[in-house]
C-alpha cells in the first residue's frame, strides 16, 4: 500500500491539538482543526483558513493553447482576458464529466488549469492525448502550495498583509507576482464555500510561513484553520459540486445542474454532439434539493423512492450547520423533480419521508 501524500503544511498540524486527519483520496489531510460547526460558522460569520494544497495545478502554453482548451472544454476561453479564470468542465464524447475545474488565463499562451486531487494523473493522461499544435502540459502540484482564506472578514485580513489593491478584484479575476507576507503569490477571488474569499497560489517552500502569518493577522477578527469537513458543509450549503458525488463519468452537467458552463454555441468541444442531443431531448434525472421531514440524515448512495420505486439516489447530505436541518441533493427522476414533491430516502433500511426544496440552501446577502 502506498503512503499517504502530505501538503507542505502538513508539520503544522502537530501544532493544533483538534487537529484530526484522514485519508482523502491518497492523501493525509485535517477532516478538522477545532471542530466542523465552529469552523463552518467561523466561515460564514468571520474567516477560515484553508489547506488545499492538494489540488491540482497545471500550466498549459503555446501559440495554439486557447484553440487547445476550447476543445478540452465545455466553456468559451475566447471570453477570457489577461487577469481572469472561469470555472469549466472536460468532458467525454458521451457527456460524462473528466473532471471540473477552474481556467485561469495568465497571457494570450499562457494558461492555468486547477484540477481535482484525486484526478491528477487521470487528467494529465486526457489532456497529454488531446496534444495539438505546440501545445506544453507541465504539472507544477508538487512544487505549488495553495492557501483559501474565506468569509466575509477575508478581504479585511488578506488587506493586513499585501499591498496589492483586493477591492479592485472582482469575482472570478486574479493578480499575479503579488506579495503576501512577504511572500511572491497569486492572489484569486473564485471560492468554494459560498462566501467571499481568495485563494493563494505560492511556493510550497513559504507556506508554513504565509499560514501562520495569516492567522496571526487574522486572530483578532476571527480567523480561525478550517479542515474538510466544513469545507464540505460549506460547498454543500451553497449546492457547488463535488467531484465524484456530483459529477462523475456518468453524470453529465446537464443532468448536475451546471450547464451553465456548457457553451452549446461553441463549436467542436468534447462531448458537445452527446450534449446537444440531451439538451434536445430533455434530462431524465435532475440534480436537486431535498429536506427531510423525518428524523434521519441523508448520506451519499442512500437511495430515493416515491410512488414505491426507486427514482434516484442521494449525492450529498448532512445535517446543515448554518439551517439546523437534514438536507441532502439527489439525482433524481425528472417526474419527481419539481418542488414540493414528497419523497422518502432509505436510510438503513427505514424509508423515511422527505421533500423537494429549493436550492442553493444558502446565499451570502453581501459581498
């Protein structure tokens, strides 16, 4: 059995006494620091701090990079300009998805994909196959630490240690070569929470360094390390997908709820004729929220019943921290899809009852 991968932050976590790691797809990391409802509200109310070092990064360059992430890719790159990154798909010639990410476009031939953690290798080998022109793939994960600072004290907390002007940075945009406690990073505002916040993408050398600045900076308004599990409560809460629950080889965007990032009027991407054909024929299942009204809570792979068949399965699910409530997101038959539908979920062999609710569960009111 391979050992664990570790973060360069990982020495740190001996100095958090909470701190509690798991293996997560391959690698060591803190499920918590202090406990998943103080760190979820602590990111809902303040700022968390996290370690996702474990993501992807990989460079894509030459003259033929844009006509080459057209293809790979289900949104338009054309609509990027120098300082911005859009969150897209690859995706397979049937509509499955490879995997989801986030294009940021560093030149005109210059570009940025991060990627999934657990997809790595099997990226790099679709990518490496769909090689066009003088196209370069060049995976620098190993050598890049990545830092997400979130909530709505962020910005006020990341202004305590860079000169670089966060009010000017809008959504989804980034500034490169900027310092950050001293450090050289680039500094973006996309997110995964549901909140404001900024990801940093630095040397894996000076993030022990940048981490513990950050929350001494931060200390008095809030700041606190945040692990996975509010990181997935957090992205749950605002119905942003997981790899892998709610994408997957055999779950298109469509069916997910993100075709929004499925341009249709771009020509010649992969998957685009399978996708095409769904949308012109209509989903036969459609991601959406459900709410028990039973006690119990819905988990992945639980499965969905109404009119006493299965209709779907339970994608994610979890008792809210922010509503108080069991809430879950299924994939479900589109008969059974409109709000207010009454369902029941399986959970460990009692059929409990359930509806259909509306989703996102939560929305930030302010930037």
């Amino acid at each position: 059995m391979s050992p664990l991968k570790r973060t360069p932050l990982f020495p740190l976590y001996a100095d958090e006494p909470g701190a509690r790691c798991i293996d997560f797809g391959g690698w060591e990391l803190p499920v918590q620091f202090i406990g998943i409802q103080k760190e979820h509200d602590a990111v809902r109310r303040h700022a968390g701090l996290f370690d996702v070092s474990h993501m992807g990064e990989v460079l894509v360059t030459g003259t033929f990079a844009e006509a080459y992430l057209q293809h790979l890719t289900t949104n338009d790159v054309s609509k990027l300009r120098d300082g911005q990154a859009q969150y897209s798909l690859m995706c397979y010639p049937d509509g499955g998805v490879v995997d989801d990410l986030l294009v940021y476009r560093l030149t005109t031939d210059q570009f940025m994909l991060v990627i999934n953690a657990s997809n790595i290798d099997k990226d790099l080998e679709w990518m490496d196959r769909h090689l066009i022109g003088d196209v370069v793939i060049r995976n620098v994960s190993e050598q890049t630490a990545l830092l997400a600072l979130q909530g709505p004290l962020a910005e006020t907390i990341l202004s305590r240690v860079t000169d670089a002007s966060l009010s000017d940075l809008t959504s989804f945009s980034f500034i490169s070569n900027v310092q950050v406690c001293g450090v050289q990073a680039l500094v973006s505002r996309t997110g995964y929470t549901g909140e404001d916040g900024f990801e940093l993408y630095l040397p894996g050398a000076d993030a022990l360094h940048v981490w513990r600045t950050l929350l001494e900076h931060g200390r008095d308004h809030g700041l606190i390390p945040a692990g996975l599990g509010a990181r997935d409560t957090l992205r749950f809460e605002a119905r942003l997908p997981l790899y892998g629950q709610e994408l997957s080889a055999g779950v298109s965007p469509l069916e997910a709820g993100v075709g929004f990032v499925v341009k249709l009027s771009k020509e010649g991407f992969i998957g685009r004729e399978a996708l095409l054909k769904q949308k012109r024929e209509g989903v036969r299942r459609r991601l959406v929220g459900i709410g028990m009204i039973d006690r119990g809570i819905p988990r992945p792979h639980y499965r969905v019943y109404a009119d006493g068949a299965c209709i779907g399965e339970v994608t994610s699910g979890t008792q809210s921290p922010t509503l108080k409530r069991s809430l879950g997101l299924a994939l479900l038959d589109t008969r059974y899809a409109d709000i207010g539908t009454k369902i029941e979920v399986d959970i460990r062999g009692k059929r409990l009852r359930a509806e259909v609710v509306p989703s996102p569960f939560y929305k930030r009111t302010s930037k």
